[in-house]
C-alpha cells in the first residue's frame, strides 16, 4: 500500500497545489500564493514551519514503510479504507478551493483584500480545505500507520489549528469586520456545529 499512497499524495499535491494555482493564475493573474511569514519563533512562523514538515512527511511515511518500518497495527483492512477515505479527501480538498473562487489563497497577505466567501464547502466548515486536507491526511496515515505518518499527521493538525486560530480568524475579522463574527457564530470551524464562536 505504500505505493498506492505515493500516488494518491502525488495527486492530492498536484491538483491541489498546482491545478489550482494554475486556475487562480489564469482567473485572476496572481498565483494565491501569499506565502508562509510571520517572525522566526512566532506561532504564524511555527504553522508554516509544522506545514512544510507535514507535506515533507507525508512522502516519507510511505518511503519509511518501503524502506522496512514496519506498522503500528496489524490491521489488514486498515490501509483499504484509508485508501477510500484518503480519495474522499482528495476530492473534497478539491472542492472546498474551487468553492472560495477567486479569494483563494496560501498564506495572508495583510494588505490585500477579497471577498468573503460564506457559500459552498464554506456553508458546511469555516475553513472546508483544511478540513479536507486533515480528512486526506488521515486516510494516507491509514494506508500507511506507521510512526512517521502518525507524526505527519499531527504537525498538519498543529499547524492548522495555529494558522486559523492566530493568522487566519484574525485576519478575516479584521478584514470583514461583523458580517466575518456573525459568520463565526453560525458555522463551525473544522467540523459542522463545532467550535462556532
């Protein structure tokens, strides 16, 4: 199954990073990549770093298990349903980009303003991508549950939770103000009906 999650990684990463770049690209002449900032040491900084670590493990885990580290579980059906749940993702991330429009992005630029996007993926989650992209996560952990994914998972988990709680919320409240906090209070944040403010 190692394989297999090489190739649905591969996949995820070029639709969701290039395909959609490319679309942004052509629809509004900017990339959306605003890149990863903040300080060293500062929790934006920390979230870009803990992301750039999850993409980096999410190949090795795989590599790992081709090169002999062995799973945590014996569990046979494990990696089958991951492989569904990990394709679920990658279609979901899809979906949820292709739902902001033309306010995609990477990363915040405090200087530039877009339109809020409340429609779509956005009617379900807040924040529908990085919740596809843990959905995708957790699937290419199961095709391949050794430690390393394990631990890719978790720096994925981290850095979204300090992206969107200390760089992205913030933005978005400052950016749109009441219509931004009368939002927050109707959708959950990751998951339907959770952590609504």
């Amino acid at each position: 199954m190692p394989i297999a999650a090489l190739v649905v990684y591969l996949v995820w990463f070029l639709l969701t990073f290039g395909l959609r770049t490319l679309i942004q690209w052509r629809r509004t002449g900017s990339s959306g990549f605003k890149g990863l900032g903040g300080r060293p040491g500062s929790l934006e900084w920390i979230a870009g770093v803990l992301f750039t670590v999850a993409l980096l493990v999410g190949v090795a885990g795989p590599v790992a298990d081709l090169a002999g580290l062995g799973p945590l579980t014996d569990a046979d059906w494990l990696p089958w349903v991951g492989l569904v749940v990990a394709a679920l993702g990658v279609g979901l991330t899809l979906a949820a980009q292709i739902s902001m429009g033309d306010s995609w992005r990477i990363g915040v630029d405090e200087q530039e303003r877009t339109e809020m996007v409340t429609d779509g993926a956005f009617v379900i989650v807040r924040n529908p991508i990085f919740s596809a992209m843990v959905v995708t996560a957790v699937g290419l952990t199961a095709m391949v549950p050794n430690v390393v994914s394990v631990i890719g998972l978790v720096a994925l988990i981290v850095a979204l939770e300090l992206q969107v709680r200390f760089v992205e919320e913030p933005y978005l409240a400052t950016v749109h103000g009441e219509p931004y906090d009368q939002y927050r209070k109707q959708v959950g944040r990751f998951v339907p009906r959770w952590a609504r403010a």
